[in-house]
C-alpha cells in the first residue's frame, strides 16, 4: 500500500521529490497543553527543519492510543506530568532506552530514568490560612495528621496521581504502617470530602472554608500571576510551606518525556530530547506552566516562582516513585482518602 501511494505521490508531482526525500518529521504526543509551548516547538523547526506534528490529549487517552497503536503507532515521542504516569508508560514496555551523553549531562541523576527524562520540577508544598492557622503547626505533611488540625484540611482525592507520588514517597521516608497512621490522621482532620483540583483547595483555605491544603508549586505561581481581583486578593489571605525541611524535605514530581520503542523517527525524536534539555528550552518548558527547569545551571526567571524563596527538595530518584504507587492507593483506601 506504501509504494502504491508513494508510486501515485511521484507521477502526480515530480517537483515534490525534493520535498518529500527531506521531510523530517518529529510525532508528538503531548499531555501539556500550554501556549509558550508553541514558541518552544517552532523554535526547534526553525533550529533542524525537524517539523513537529503533534497530537495533544489526556495522558491516559495518549497512553491508551499508543498501546492500541501498538507497532504501527507513528509516536516518536510522549510528553506527560507526573513520575507516576511517566513510570507507568515505562512499566507498559512503550520507552526505548536513549543514550545520549547531553540528556546525562544536564538532567540530574534523580530526574531520569534509563529512558526517560524530566524536564521540569514541581513541588508538593502546603497552603494555611494566615488567620486562622499558625504556621508553626504546619511545617511537615506529618503534621497535617495532628488532631490539632482537625476539621482544617482539605485537599484533593487521594486517587490523583499528585497524592499518590506524595504517598509513595512517604512510604518510602516513614514506611508503609506510619503513612497509613497518617493518612488516617489526615482524613479525620477533612474540613470536607475531598472534592476539586488543587487550585480549588487554595481558594477554599483563602475564603476560610479549610484552614490548611496541599497544592502543586504551579498553581501558587499561576494564581500569584493572575490579573483577577479576585485571585490577588485570595493569595493576600494564605502562606506557602516547603514541608519537611528539617527532614527529607519537599516532596518534588515532573514534566517529562521519552522516545517511544516504536518510533519512526529515533534520531529526530533524540535531537528533540537533546534540545529540551537546552538553556532556552528549558526556561520556556519550566515557564510554561511555572515550574523549575530540570537542568539546574537554566533560571526560568519567573518572579511569582522567585517570590516563594528557595527550598530543599526531596532528593529521592523519581523514577522510583511508582515502585509505591500501587501500595500508596491502598493505604489510602484503608485510610478511607477517596
Ligand atoms: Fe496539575
């Protein structure tokens, strides 16, 4: 079928040769849906003449169709957020290995995996309300198991991928008996039944509904940006925590991505790795949706970001995240955290 179109393709325009002998192509299939994300991908055309085609969607419908796709999938590479879902396409067999001494080099050791890279850094912090909680009382996400919080938190399902990396990792600081203790805690101390995503949470702690919440670094930043009254004034009213910096410290997930095993286009899909590891691209990547760059030497230069202070990050590999992923769910299911 192949030849016959190309055969057709060839009779029906000779001038097209050169053009069709020269396409490169890069196929992207990306769960990041963010407007600086143009710029960053037409910039890497106008670097290669590598054009990108690119086919957006939920992570778990991308990760669904390219398992469907199987062998004929025409995926070189998938772009996702969270260690979790980056794992769990990696536990589907779907990754080739990269070897590629510039991702080695720029990507810390701790946000990579065999074949696949971060390229951006969130971080799971905890919001108070400033009138109503002290924050003495909420530097640790063990503390938000006190009974001293009880009725104050709200946070979101504990089926969200965001909680359940949070999970693994504390499986792995306190163990598997004190993280259930804690969820447990955590549980008896709801404000509510978790409902929303993270911003809702913030929202809910500002208007006083929660006194104590657990959000991604980005969304802070995002509602810091806001030209919303609104939004400015709901950030006037809580205060950002980095937990646990006397201990293991905050608890840190990712944007990231690999090249797909069935990839039609390996060399095209590593140059794209190799150049989201690049200063400019690792500043657009990170300012997209307000995160860290994963390269460390790169400053995203992103004031709301600035204005929360630096921290310490849980140095733990994400890559191992998702060995608790499933043991995370069902701790937090005995703990009764829907
Ligand atoms: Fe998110």
């Amino acid at each position: 079928m192949q030849s016959i179109r190309l055969g057709l393709f060839l009779l029906a325009s000779a001038s097209a040769l050169p053009a069709l002998s020269q396409e490169k192509v890069l196929n992207l299939y990306s769960a990041r849906h963010y407007q600086t994300d143009e710029a960053l991908y037409a910039n890497f055309t106008r670097q290669t003449g590598i054009k990108i085609n690119r086919i957006e969607g939920k992570e778990d419908e991308l990760l669904e169709r390219i398992k469907n796709e199987g062998a004929n999938s025409p995926a070189d590479v998938f772009i996702t957020v969270d260690a979790a879902r980056l794992a769990q396409a990696d536990a589907l067999g779907l990754f080739a290995p990269v070897k590629s001494r510039t991702l080695e080099e720029r990507i810390p050791d701790n946000l990579r995996s065999h074949d696949w890279f971060a390229f951006s850094t969130r971080a799971r912090v905890i919001i108070y309300n400033k009138a109503s909680i002290n924050p003495a009382d909420v530097q640790n996400y063990e503390d938000l198991s006190s009974p001293k919080l009880k009725g104050k938190v709200c946070v979101r399902s504990g089926a969200h991928p965001y909680n359940l990396s949070l999970g693994s990792a504390l499986i792995h600081h306190l163990g598997e008996q004190k993280t259930e203790d804690w969820a447990r805690g955590l549980v008896a101390n709801f404000a509510r039944a978790p409902k929303g995503g993270d911003t809702d949470q913030i929202k809910a702690v500002a208007a006083g509904e929660c006194g104590v919440a657990i959000s991604n670094s980005y969304y802070i930043a995002r509602l810091l940006r806001s030209d919303k009254e609104a939004d400015k004034k709901a950030m006037e009213k809580v205060g950002v925590i980095w937990p646990n910096q006397k201990s293991f410290g905050t608890h840190i997930n990712v944007s990231g991505g690999g090249m797909l095993k069935t990839a039609p286009h390996k060399e095209a899909a590593v140059k794209f790795l190799e150049y989201l590891a690049g200063d400019e691209a690792q500043a657009y990547f990170a300012n997209g949706n307000n995160e860290w760059p994963a390269v460390k030497s790169v400053n995203a230069k992103n004031p709301a970001l600035e204005s929360l202070g630096s921290f310490k990050s849980d140095g733990l590999n994400v890559g191992t995240l998702s060995k608790n992923t499933a043991l995370a769910q069902k701790v937090f299911d005995r703990a009764g955290w829907r």
